[in-house]
C-alpha cells in the first residue's frame, strides 16, 4: 500500500517535471523568439536613427540653398532698381538733351 502511495506520488511528481519541462522549452523558446524580435527592433531603429540624421543633414543643406538663393533674388531686386533709376535718369536726361537741341534749332 505505501509502494502504491510512493509510485503515485513518484508518478505525480514525474508528471510534474515533465510538464515543467515542457513550459521551460515553451518559454525558452518564447524567449528566444523575443529576443530576436527585440534584435530586429533595434536593428530597424538604428537604421530609422541613420535615415534620420541624412534626412536633417539634407534638410539643412537645403535650407542653406535657399537663404543663399533669397539673398541672391534680393541683391539682383536690389540691381534691378538701381539700374531702372539710372535708366530713368538717363531717359529724362535724353528728353532734356532733345528739349535743349529743339530749342537751340527754333532760335536759330
């Protein structure tokens, strides 16, 4: 009766072990599993980290080019002005010459 009782129990505890046994490969194995999805993880964000960088270092050139081009559009508005006003100058100069010529031949 108590050998009965002991194999039992033996039994019992080797069911035990077993199934022990059993959750600790499932969760070895979810373990692993997870430890490579972490791995990619971090593999993805290093990458997004890189990206990352190129994008702002591009963002900065660009940005740079494009102060560069609004300094040059304003030095080539400033240009422009200044050359209208030396035409302008030198339109009404010409009339003034041409009015001066005209006078000049009615009183001759």
């Amino acid at each position: 009766n108590k050998l009965k009782q002991l194999e039992e129990t033996v039994a019992n505890k080797d069911d035990s072990i077993g199934k022990i046994a059993r959750d600790r490969a499932h969760l070895e194995t979810r373990l692993k599993d997870t430890q490579a999805a972490l791995e990619e993880e971090e593999d993805k964000g290093k990458a997004l980290a890189k990206q990352r960088v190129k994008l702002e270092t591009a963002m900065a050139e660009l940005e740079e080019k494009l102060a560069k081009e609004e300094k040059s559009r304003e030095d080539l508005d400033r240009q422009k002005r200044k050359l209208e006003n030396v035409n302008h100058t030198l339109q009404d100069t010409v009339l003034e010459k041409e009015n001066e010529l005209e006078m000049r031949d009615r009183e001759e």
